[in-house]
C-alpha cells in the first residue's frame, strides 16, 4: 500500500506539471510522514547527507570546467581542427561534427552543453556548405549524446556514488564504447554521404592541420591531464574535477583570452545555476531513493526475480525497456537515482558487473536525450536551429534507430565496456 501511495503520487505530481525534483521529494517525504516510523527531521538529515557525499563533489567542478570551455572559444578551435582531419572525406563537414562532439564530450560531461557548443557553429557551417539543415540538425542531436558516454561524465559520477562504485572505472569503461558509437556514426554518415552525393571540403595540407591542431593543443589537453591524472593516481576523480575548473578557467582567460576576468562572475554564476539545479534533483531523488530502500523494495524485488529463476539476459531485456520509457520522461540523473537501487541488487544477484550495469544506463540515458517528449538534446537542437520540435524529432529519428542497434551490442557484449578498464587494472 504504500509502495502504491509513493508512485501514485510521484506520476499524479508529474502529470500535473510539478517539476520532477519536487516531485520526487515531496511524495517521498509525504510517504515518510504518514506512514514510516522515521520522524519528519530524517528528511532534513537525509537532504543534507545527500549535500555532502564526496564523490558527487565532482560535479560542479565539472560543469564549470565545461561552462569555461563553451563560453570560450574552445569549440570553435575543436571544429576547426576536426574539419582539418577529416573534413576532406565525402560527408566531411558532419563527419567532422561528431569528431567535434566526441572531443568536446572529453571536456564537458554533458550532453546539452556539448550539442549546444558544437551545434551553434557546426550546424550553421554544415547548412552553408549545402547540408540540409535537417540532415546536420539530426546528426549533431544524436552525436551530441556523447557528452555523458565519453568521460568524464556527470550521469557517471552520479551512478558511481549512488551503487559505490569506481569512478575511475566507470570513467575507463566508457572510452570504448563512446569511441566505438563515434565511429559508428561516421560510417553511417559516410555512407549517406555517398549514397547522396554530399559536399565534401577540399583536403587540408600538412601545414594548415598543424596549425588548427596548435590552435586546438590546450582543448586537446585537457582530456590527457584528466584520465592520465586519474590512472596515474596523481588525482582522484573529484580531484580531477577541480584541477580540470582550475585548468579551463587559465586556458580560457589567460591563453585563449576568450573571456575576460571581468566576465568569469557571469560564468561562474551560469555554472553555479546548473550545480543547484542538478544538486537539488540528486538530492530529492536520494530522499525517494531512501524511501524505496525503507520499504524494502529492492529486497522484495530481488527476491520475485530470483523466484522467476530469469537469466542474465532476460533481466537485461527488461532493464532496456524500464529505462528507455523511463528516459523519454525524466532527467538522467533522476533516472539513476531511482532505479538504482531497485535494479542494483538483482543485476548483482544475476551476476551482473556493476561497471556493465552502468555503461548500460549510460547508453539508455544518451537515447532518453534524443525520445520525446522531455528529450533535453531535442530542445537544445531546436533552439539553436529554429526548427520547430517535430522537426527536429524527424530528422534525429533514423540515427536513433541506429542508437538502439548500439545498445543491444552494449547489453550483450560486455567486453565493450570491460575490456580496457579490465586491462588497465591487470596492468
């Protein structure tokens, strides 16, 4: 019954329009009021662990060091080298783009912030080289999902401190399969291209690609001093983080001069908006979190799939189909929270790698971004494009097709995630 009365109230809350970090606090706490023994103070006490958990310290960092790196000329200097390397083939210019996306997804943890830098120029210089804009539109839409695949990512750091799990790990896992869904994407482009005879750009010389690389050199970087930081054990994860802030503040201000030190208060401030925003949503959903493990529903469940004696397989069918529907209307984050220690415990009983589970709801995330209706990258595209929002759900459909063939390879190939961060610590 009371199971029943919280996800009532969470869906009645969200049909009603309520934001979903409110949402998810205020059913959580109202479960607690009236029908746990806890007192009305654990809500307060529960919000502020939530506040102080270590790991999660990471996340602002992160998301100031993308806020420093998009509001400088860091994107366009990553475009250009991208269309230096591989502008030239048939398709070039977008096959560019989601080089540009899986370089930027290396600098910002998110994946509206990278469609967002990436999209307002790639876009724009793939429709005036003669791209339909709905081609560039949904490629970008799609490519822009990197943002939380590649590391470092901020739906990874949640997932890390919400099952306990490695940072690092999670970072290292998802190379591969962020690399290999980059290049995927370019066949694909290619491919395309080909079949409709799209533009290419003429062949940059040797000279002209040093140049964009130099000119791109302190972007570049970042992404070295991050994972080589962390796997070298100079750092750890949310240590990284700051020195990756600290990093893009100097190379944004100071070498790039993009911003000026009187704008990084506007920076900051921007930075410091989406920190809370996500903050808050992390910390109610733990608060609904909690709830779920009060209650002994994790428990409850485990013990139903293990009764239905599923295999592996099975369950990972099922955990594809939660998550997909439960992508297209709600914050990743969110997502994370919620399910997490639902789905955590029987994945661990199935014998499940915790790094594969992660991988695998950060891919069903990164399709969440791109399905109607609360798909964020949808919203971002539209914005910068001025295509209306059916528009822009047209033209990203066919590659999110693709995006699911990629998924089912995650699912069942766990070597895909497995393999480097196994390597890397057998070495």
């Amino acid at each position: 019954m009371t199971i029943i009365f919280l996800f009532a109230c969470l869906f009645f809350l969200m049909l009603i329009g309520v934001p979903i970090s409110v949402a998810l606090g205020l059913s959580g706490s109202l479960v607690i009021i009236l029908f746990s023994q806890d007192s009305i103070s654990s809500v307060a006490i529960k919000l502020f662990e939530t506040s102080e958990h270590y790991t999660l310290l990471a996340i602002p960092f992160f998301l100031l060091a993308g806020a420093f790196m998009t509001t400088g000329g860091v994107a366009r200097r990553l475009i250009d080298f991208a269309n230096a390397t591989v502008g030239h083939i048939r398709g070039g210019l977008a096959i560019a783009s989601v080089l540009s996306c899986m370089l930027f997804a290396a600098l910002s943890g998110s994946s509206p912030a990278t469609v967002a830098a990436v999209g307002s120029i790639a876009i724009a210089g793939m429709v005036r080289s003669g791209y339909p804009i709905t081609f560039g539109t949904g490629i970008v839409c799609n490519a822009g999902t990197l943002g939380i695949l590649i590391p470092p990512s901020v739906v990874m750091v949640v997932y890390a401190a919400a099952t306990e799990s490695s940072v690092g790990r999670l970072f290292m896992a998802g190379v591969v399969p962020g690399l290999l869904l980059g290049v995927v994407l370019m066949v694909a482009i290619y491919i395309v291209a080909r079949l409709k005879n799209l533009p290419a750009l003429p062949r940059a010389s040797v000279s002209e690609w040093f140049r964009a690389a130099r000119k791109a050199f302190w972007g570049l970087i970042l992404m070295v001093i991050i994972l080589g930081g962390i796997y070298s054990g100079a750092f750890t994860p949310t240590e990284a983080a700051a020195v990756a802030a600290v990093y893009s503040f100097f190379v944004s201000v100071f070498i790039y001069k993009d911003i000026k030190l009187k704008e990084c208060p506007k920076v900051l401030l921007e930075a410091g908006k989406l920190s809370i925003m996500l903050m808050f949503i992390i910390a109610n959903a733990m608060l609904f979190a909690h709830v779920l493990t009060t209650e002994q529903i994790p428990q409850q469940l485990t013990q139903l799939v293990t009764e239905m004696d599923l295999q592996g397989w099975q369950f990972l069918i099922m955990v594809n189909i939660v998550l997909l529907i439960a992508g297209a209307f709600m914050e990743p984050s969110a997502i994370i929270l919620i399910l997490v220690p639902i789905l955590f415990p029987i994945a661990t009983q199935l014998g499940i790698d915790p790094i594969h589970l992660g991988i695998i709801m950060v891919v069903n995330m990164e399709i969440g971004m791109i399905t109607p209706p609360v798909g964020l990258n949808l919203f971002v595209s539209s914005a910068i494009t001025g295509l209306s929002l059916p528009q822009v759900i047209k033209a990203a459909t066919p590659w999110l097709l693709l995006m699911l063939t990629f998924l089912l390879a995650v699912t069942y190939i766990p070597a895909i995630s497995l393999a480097l961060p196994n390597w890397i610590g057998a070495v």
